[in-house]
C-alpha cells in the first residue's frame, strides 16, 4: 500500500483496542461491531507488514512490534486530535471600540453578526470617549462619532426627536405647548439638543421647567422608556425601541445635528480578511 492509502481510521481502533486487550471492550467503545473493530486492525497490519496484536485464548497480547509501535502512534494521534480540536474552536478576533451612546444601534447588530459570521469573534470594548487613535490603542475597528470625522464608513447620520413612553404620553396626541408638563430628559449636561430641536418647531413653544442632564443618550433614552420623562434621542438609537412599543415618537420631525457615526478600521492588520468580512457585513446591516 502506498502512503496515500494508510489507513488512518484504524489507527484509532489499534489504540483504543491496545488500551483494553479486549475487542468486546474496544467495540463497545468506538461503537463498532467486533467484526468492524478486527477488520481495522487487519487493514493496519497489512499496511504495516507485520501483526500488532497476538490472539490467544484469553484475550488479546500486543506483538514486540505492536508495543514498541504504541507510544508513538499514541504520541502522533494525540498530537493529531489537539490540531484538529484548535482549528475547529480556533475564532478570528476582531477588537471593536465603540461609544456607549452607539449601544442601542450597535448590539442587536452584533447579534446578526453571530449567525452570519460565526468564525468571527467580535471583543468588544465601551467608552464614554468618541475618538480612536489606532497608534496607541489596541483596537482593530472602532465606531467614531462626532460632527468633524470624515474618514472610514459612515454608518448614519444623527437626527433627533423627541420619545416617550407610551404611558407618560397618555392616549391624547400630543402637542408642543403641552410638552411643558413633562420633564426633560437630556443626553448631555447642557440643553443643546433640545434646543436645537425646537429652534426648528413653530410656536408656541414648550417651557422646560422640569430637566434631568445625564452623561449619555442611552442613560436618557433608558429613563424615557421607565417614565421618568421625554427625552430627546436620534431615530437611529432608538429604532428598536420604537418597533417594540417600548418608546413612542409623538412628532414625526427630527433635526440633523450635523454629526455621525462612522466606522474606522486599523490600517495593515496582522489578518485582514476577518476584519474587512466584519467591515463588509456591518455596512450591509447598517
């Protein structure tokens, strides 16, 4: 036989047959017949020349041959199975930075993401910062935002409106003047967005006597949906939300702030096809 025909599928009956001296045994164990079993070990030893076990009366004893060849086979198949074990969990990795306020966009993505490009493991890291600097941060990828990026891929432009949960708003549609009964929800510590906003609506307009400032989007666009308020939230973020009832968008006008989220990628990565497979499936969810 050549080296082409060994037959490797044997090689693990020998071993495991070796193990118990037994063929009852070993069957059991590979859940094969007895037949099965010695017709393996036949097909070795005729690829071999010479016999690996001794047959007596009762049980099985291996050849000089057989018992010198057994460590190694032992050492080679284990080696083997430790390869194929690795590649089969092995996963690419891709290091993502992104900023909290993305959360509410980003994670039901990174959700698809898993069934469409289950070889690649996605590590996420959050930050309440908006920038990357791919010279001084361990980072493959990273969602930026901001009004002066202009680089990578633009994934959305931000444009907000006003939410609510549907048991503040009450069944009554709601206008602007009668906004001044909530209290305010804003995603940062200024009132910048809501004013811009309502620079864009006709009068008369809303008083805001009642504010709440939080550090983020998502922190106000969370108390909105508790009730503690109505806040003002770009559609992006909150379009899960609005598809489950969750939040509920009483005016159907929204204002560009001018800002976006992009998508920035480390240039020259060690493996670059996994990271531009995550680049090319996140853009088409987008």
């Amino acid at each position: 036989m050549s080296r082409r025909t060994f037959p490797l599928t044997a090689v693990d009956a020998f071993l495991v047959t070796a193990r118990f001296l037994n063929l009852t045994h070993a069957a059991r164990e590979l859940c094969l017949t007895q037949s099965a079993v010695s017709r393996k070990i036949a097909a070795l030893e005729a690829w071999f020349g010479f016999a690996l076990f001794e047959r007596h009366a009762r049980g099985l004893h291996l050849t000089p041959q057989g018992a010198a060849l057994l460590p190694e086979l032992q050492q080679s198949y284990g080696e083997l199975i430790r390869t194929a074990e690795q590649a089969r969990h092995k996963q690419s990795v891709v290091r993502l930075k992104a900023p909290t306020c993305a959360m509410r966009w980003l994670l039901p993505k990174l959700m698809q993401l898993e069934k469409t490009l289950p070889e690649v493991q996605v590590a996420l890291t959050t930050t309440t910062g908006h920038g990357v600097s791919f010279k001084t941060e361990p980072f493959d990828a990273a969602i930026v935002f901001g009004a002066q990026n202009r680089g990578g891929d633009a994934l959305f432009e931000e444009a907000l409106t006003p939410v609510v949960s549907a048991a503040l708003a009450g069944d009554a549609p709601l206008t602007l003047d009668a906004l001044s009964r909530f209290t305010f929800l804003h995603p940062t510590r200024d009132k910048t967005d809501w004013r811009l906003w309502l620079s864009q609506q006709p009068p008369p307009l809303p008083v805001m006597r009642k504010n709440q400032h939080f550090d983020t989007m998502d922190l106000a666009i969370s108390a909105a949906i508790q009730g503690f308020g109505i806040a003002i939230a770009d559609v992006k973020l909150v379009e899960e939300d609005l598809r489950a009832g969750r939040l509920l968008r009483p005016f159907q006008e929204s204002v560009k702030t001018g800002a976006s989220y992009r998508l920035m990628i480390r240039e020259q990565p060690d493996d670059a096809a996994p990271l531009l497979a995550f680049r090319q499936a996140l853009l088409t969810l987008s």
